[in-house]
C-alpha cells in the first residue's frame, strides 16, 4: 500500500483468456473491465487497510472472497460453454 494501489490480473484465468482475450481489440470493454477490476480492488485496499481493528482477519476474509469469484466466475463461463451460451454474441475472432 505504501506505494500506491496496484492490481494484478490472472491472465491464465478462464474469464481473462477465453472472455478478454478474444475481444482485446474492443477498447471500451476492456476500459470498463478494468474500471471494474480497480474499483473491486479500491474498495478491498478500503475495507482492509482503512479498518481499525482485524487487519490480519480481514486480509484472510478478502483473500477467501477473491478466491470465490474467481471459482464462481470460472463456473459461470464452463456452465455457458458448456450450454454453448453466448455472453456476448460472436467473438471478433469467430
């Protein structure tokens, strides 16, 4: 934290790879997605660093939640294909 608010993104994750990658040339879409990763990752570095008291429980509460969206995201995005669902429509690369 002493050196600002940084966010790190699984590029091996099903939603970065399979999701992001094929529509990194759509600028505004990964604008927005990274708009989101950093307000999610503003509002943990509140919760967490900003609490007075449990920082210790907190760091583990939050490291429990990022790993359950990712799990959940990843279950998400299998169930789709899995149902041939499409979140966006074709992908620039189809």
């Amino acid at each position: 934290p002493e050196f600002g608010l940084f966010v790190r993104v699984n590029e091996s994750h099903r939603f970065v790879r399979d999701i992001l990658g094929a529509r990194r040339h759509n600028a505004d879409l990964i604008k927005t997605i990274d708009l989101l990763f950093f307000s999610l990752a503003k509002a943990e570095y509140t919760l967490v660093y900003k609490h007075k008291k449990g920082i210790n429980e907190l760091e583990e509460i939050m490291a429990e939640f990022r790993e359950n969206v990712g799990t959940e995201l990843s279950n998400l995005l299998r169930s789709m294909a899995d149902n041939r669902i499409e979140l966006f429509g074709k992908s620039e690369t189809d």
